[in-house]
C-alpha cells in the first residue's frame, strides 16, 4: 500500500502542475449534456493513466473521459483529471485533480491535489488523512443550528421534478443551519469536509458521477465521518460527522 500512495501521490502532483501550466484553457469538445472538456483534462488525464499503467500494468481504470478499462481487474484506479472545469477555464483557483483506487468492490485510497490552492488532500484506509502532511479530522460540532453547510443541488437540466425538489431541500437547509454554500466541486467540498472548514457536504442530487466523490469519499471517513450514498445514481449524498448526517438526514427527510 506505501508503494501505491507514493507512486500516485507523485503522479497526481506532477498532473496537477500540468494542468496548471496548460496554456491556453481552451475547451476541447462539449458532452452531449453541455459539460465541458478541455485540453488540460485530455492532458492530465493521459498522463496520470500513462504513469500508472507504466508502474502498475495490471491494473484497471475508471477515468472521467475514457471511460472504463480493465474493469475486473482486482486493483482499479478512479479518476477525474480535473474536477471544477468551469472554474478552471474561468481562472478561479477552486479545481482539483482528484485521484482513488479501489481494491475489490472497496475504496482504500484518495488523493486530492490543488494546484492554485497548494493544497493535496491524502487518505489511506486504516491510516487517517491528512492536508499537506498534516492530520485532518472532521467538525466536532453537534448542533445543527450552528454548522456550515457545503450543498451541492442539480442543474436546470436535471429531471423537471427533481429541482424543486431540490430547492425545497435547500430552504429548509437555509433556515435550520447557520451558512449553506455552494461549491460545485464535489472532490475540494468533501476535502473541505474531511477538513473541518465545512461540517457537512450535502448532494441533493446533482449529476455526480464516482470519480467526483471516490477520494472524498475515503477522505471523510479516514477523517472520522461517515458518508452516506442514499440510492443509486443521482441520489443523495451526506458526508461528515456521524451524528450531524444523522441530523441533516431526519431534518430532511431522506
């Protein structure tokens, strides 16, 4: 596992310093859903799959653009070259190259790295996470009414039921928490959960994918959190201390 995460910490920084020093952040191609590709995520993406492949021939790949390869293999490395896109070609610093690996069906490692914020995020099953080296642990707050809320909500392309949906959610987030924020990058909010600066990450269903939340998703709970995906899909996400989700969940029903 040491030889893992040093080999793919490396890989993820010397990616992160490719997509910051890709020059200029021109879009690439749009999807059919209207989200936007990059030459940096072609970039980075090639070149964190290219090094790891190098040193690990046996593994699979899940990665944002590519797609799938090699999904049965025991060890299979989930990836989203740049998270934050739209923020990265508008020049705002809040994008991340986020990295995990799974071992049979289980989460066991997450890297998070920030090039304009300096930031890398780290996880290791069994082994707590860390910010730069420096141990992280989740809120120790209890009450509801005093927390920050890291909310992520669908977009106007989403089914027609699900935003108001959504949006009755919110205000209901609104009116029982001190301070809602909106991101809009699942893989630095759940750091910033995992973190403390926020005490909760809430996704009311927006089109989050597994490479959005996987290293998150190992972050929070080697934090001291819980993570909850309540449903296939597009369902709900809940990610913190165990007993605020305990709370945000009855609060809103889910």
């Amino acid at each position: 596992m040491s030889e893992f995460l040093d080999i793919a910490k490396q890989v993820v920084r010397e990616a992160g310093t490719l997509a910051l020093q890709c020059q200029p952040r021109e879009v690439y191609r749009y999807k059919a859903n209207r989200e936007i590709v990059t030459w940096g995520d072609v970039q980075v993406e090639e070149y964190v799959i290219s090094a790891l492949r190098r040193r690990f021939p046996d593994h699979g790949f899940d990665s944002e653009e590519r797609g799938t390869e090699g999904a049965e293999a025991e060890y299979v490395w989930i990836l989203d070259p740049i998270d934050g896109t739209r923020y990265y070609v508008g020049g705002i610093p809040l994008y991340a190259v986020s990295l995990a690996l799974r071992h049979r069906q289980e989460l066991i490692l997450g890297i998070v790295y920030g090039p304009e914020l300096g930031q890398t995020y780290v996880a290791l099953s069994g082994h707590g996470a860390t910010m730069n080296d420096r141990r992280i642990t989740c809120s120790s707050k209890s009450r509801i009414e005093e927390i920050s809320v890291c909310l992520e909500i669908p977009s106007r392309d989403s089914p027609p039921e699900q935003l108001p949906w959504a949006m009755e959610k919110m205000v209901t987030l609104v009116r029982h928490t001190r301070r809602v924020r909106i991101l809009g990058v699942g893989s630095l909010g759940l750091c910033f959960c995992a973190a403390g600066g926020f005490d909760v990450y809430v996704n009311l269903g927006s089109a989050t994918k597994l490479c959005d939340v996987a290293a998150g998703h190992v972050m929070v709970e080697e934090a001291g959190g819980q993570f909850l995906s309540l449903g296939e899909g597009n369902s709900p996400i809940i990610a913190g201390p165990e007993s605020l989700c305990s709370q945000i969940r009855e609060l809103l029903g889910l």
